[in-house]
C-alpha cells in the first residue's frame, strides 16, 4: 500500500514538472516570435514595419493615387529610431493553440507629433487660400502630400518618447512539441505600436479652439501683401496694381507688422460649435482716417485743389492717406469675438478672411479713396482730349486757306 503511494506520489510530481516544462516551453516560443518581430521595428526593417503598419491606416480619408516614393517610406525609419519593449508577461492557455502578452512599448511622443501635423496642416491651407492655389482640398488629402509633412516633422522636429502598455494575441500554427506562433494583427496592435498616433491624428478635438485661433494669428503674420489681400478680402485697400496703391500697401504691412499682438483670453465650446475672445494690439485705423480725412479736407479747401483738376486730385488723396499711414504711431488694443465649427475632423474659423480683416484693419479694410474720383479723373482727360480734337476740326489747314483765297481772287475778277 505504502508503495502504490509513493508511485503516485511521484506520478503527480512528475506530472507537474512536465506541465511546468511544457508550459515554460510554450512561453519561451512565444516570447521567442514576439522578440522577432519587434527587434525587427527596433532595428527600422521597412518590410516588417510595412507588415504591421498600412501606409493607407494613419490618412483612411486620403485620396491614394500615386505610388510612395522612398523619402515617404522612411517616415516610419524615423519614427521608430527610438522604439523599445519589454515583455512583461506571457499567459498560455491549456491546449497551447493560443497565448496573450502584456507588453510595455517606448514609442516617439504620438500625440505631440499629431498637434504638430494639425496645426502645421492647418497653416498649409490657410497659406495655399492665400496664395490662390486651386484644388486645395485635393492636394492637402492626398496620401503623397499627407506624408511628406509628417516626413518634414520628423525630419526636422525632436520629440521625447513616451511609454503605454499594450496586449498581443498570438496563435499556434504547429503543435506542442514543435510550436509556431504568430502574433495576430489588430487595429488597436497597429494604434499601440505607433504610439497611438492612428487615434490621435483622427481625434478632431485634439487642437482645442484657441489653439487653432493661434494658428490662424500666426500664419497671419507670415503671410505677405499679395497672400493678406487674398485672404482677407482688401483688394480695395491691398491692391498692388499701381504704385500709388502698392505703396500704401507696403506702408500698411509696415504698420501691421510692427505692431501687431495678440492674447487669447477665454474660450467656450459646445458641440460642434465655438467662440473664442482674443485681445488684439493693431494699428489705430480710426486715427489714420481722421488725419487724413483733415489734411484731405484741408487740401480740397485750397485754391490749389481747384488748379489741380480731378486726376491730381486723385492722385493728392493717395498721397495723403500714405502719408498719414506712414506718420501714424496710435495703436489700439480691443476684444474680438471669433467663432469656430468642427468639420469632425478639427476645428476651423468661420469666414476666417472677413473675421480676421475685421479685426485687424478696422475701417481701413475699404480704400477711404473713392473710385468713382479716379473715373471723373479719366473722364476729364477724354473730355479735354474731345475738346482739343474738336477744336483742331474748327481750324483750317493751311491748304483750305489756300483754296478759300483763290476762290476770293475769282469772284473779285
């Protein structure tokens, strides 16, 4: 009896290193496949990093008609030069046909490399607005375009890692003596493996109203006449197309940059809809009009007004506003209320050029010189040119003068 005891005694005990043994066996292959192909994204192998990650996955949105070029490719070389892992722990179930992973992953920063994208996306169309370029939306959508501004972040932006638990699934395609795992492939293992940046770049609150009305401020900044008149809409005070207006042009952006400032002051969101106030410091286009309304006014009570005629008159009224573009020091700083919407893929300015020109240019986002004063103008000159094309039909050629005088000596004989 006592020996039948000891034998199954040392059954259970050898049955349980078995189990250990082959329950290790199993984590040991499991924890050996998940190592290969993660030390394949820690060493930048595109195949596996392709295998993983579809280019298409992080822009579902892009239009993808064009083969990526090589530059493009390496934007995923650059974003895992500092990938790491640890595998914390593996679980294997009884049969060995399926295992879980708990794994700790040191990506780059994803949700500071995706607030870099948005904002740098969003100052892209707001330049390409600017600058008239046609088919905006198609070339900021395509899969191409989307690429190269994430490659010029990565390119030229530093960025510090940032670590997150993530689950892995694998399954056995071998048997218990000889196993074959593979990790299986998710969208959440895809978001995990770059750091959440799939998730992030499709949040459409991720840059918050006022970061976006910054945004807007600051391109403002960069942009130059031309682009600023587009943008705005302030052809009538921005038009480049003779020298007396690209002059005033040029004084006005002299103005705008010298002074120009701003300070978000608060913010409110509900749904899909937002306003945001910002204190702005821009010139004083009250003060301008004023001076120059006096000094026109001045000038038109002259007897030189009367001399001049409609086109120096004209011309005058330009010179004056110039001059009191260029002599003004008065700046002024007021709240302005701007209002934003959420397209569900972020936010943006409603009727950002009519809002912003508003805000900044005051009353000077229409020319105080009237038009109709440079048609008068034209319209004097042809008046005087019919006048003197009239008078030189009244005149008689020298050979009428002639003939009349020999007529005369006919009828005299």
């Amino acid at each position: 009896m006592k020996t039948v005891k000891y034998l199954l005694a040392f059954f259970f005990v050898f049955l349980a290193v078995f189990m250990c043994g082959c329950s290790h066996s199993a984590k040991t292959s499991a924890e050996k496949a998940i190592s290969k192909d993660l030390d394949l994204l820690k060493n930048l192998d595109s195949d596996t990093t392709m295998k993983y990650i579809s280019y298409q996955e992080l822009f579902p949105d892009s239009e993808n008609n064009a083969e990526l070029s090589d530059d493009i490719k390496e934007v995923f070389s650059l974003f895992f030069r500092n990938f790491d892992y640890k595998i914390l722990d593996i679980s294997v179930d009884q049969n060995q046909k399926t295992a879980s992973a708990l794994i700790r992953l040191t990506t780059l920063d994803a949700e500071a490399l995706a607030k870099d994208f948005i904002s740098a996306s969003l100052q892209n169309e707001i330049l390409e607005t600017a600058s008239g370029e046609e088919n905006t939306d198609k070339n900021s959508n395509s899969l191409e375009e989307r690429y190269l501004l994430l490659h010029k972040l990565l390119k030229n932006n530093s960025y510090n890692t940032a670590e997150r638990n993530t689950s892995v699934q694998l399954i056995n395609h071998g048997s218990s003596s000889e196993p074959d795992w593979e990790i299986t492939h998710s969208a959440s293992l895809e978001n995990d493996l770059v750091g959440g940046l799939i998730s992030y770049l499709s949040d459409p609150d991720l840059v918050p109203p006022d970061k976006t009305l910054d945004i807007y401020l600051k391109t403002l900044q960069d942009m130059d006449v031309q682009q600023m008149a587009n943008y705005l809409g302030l052809d009538s005070i921005l038009n480049t197309s003779d020298s007396a207006k690209n002059a005033i042009a040029s004084a006005l952006m002299e103005q705008f940059h010298s002074c120009f400032n701003y300070k978000i002051t608060d913010t409110s969101a509900s749904g899909y809809s937002a306003t945001v106030n910002a204190e702005l410091t821009t010139f004083d286009s009250d003060s301008i009009l004023s001076q120059y309304e006096e000094e026109l006014n001045t000038y038109l009570d002259s007897a030189d007004a009367v001399i001049d005629g409609s086109q120096k008159r004209y011309n005058k009224s330009h010179e004056l506003l110039l001059d009191s573009i260029k002599n003004n020091e008065a700046t002024i700083t007021a709240t302005a209320t701007f209002h934003l919407t959420n397209d569900g893929a972020s936010w943006k300015l409603e009727d950002a050029g009519t809002e912003l020109g508003n805000a900044i240019f005051g009353t000077l986002t229409a020319s105080p010189v009237p038009e109709d004063a440079a048609e008068d103008a034209d319209s004097e000159e042809i008046s005087d040119t019919d006048i003197s094309g009239e008078a030189t039909e009244d005149i008689p050629s020298d050979d009428d003068s002639s003939d009349n005088t020999s007529d005369n000596s006919e009828e005299t004989e």
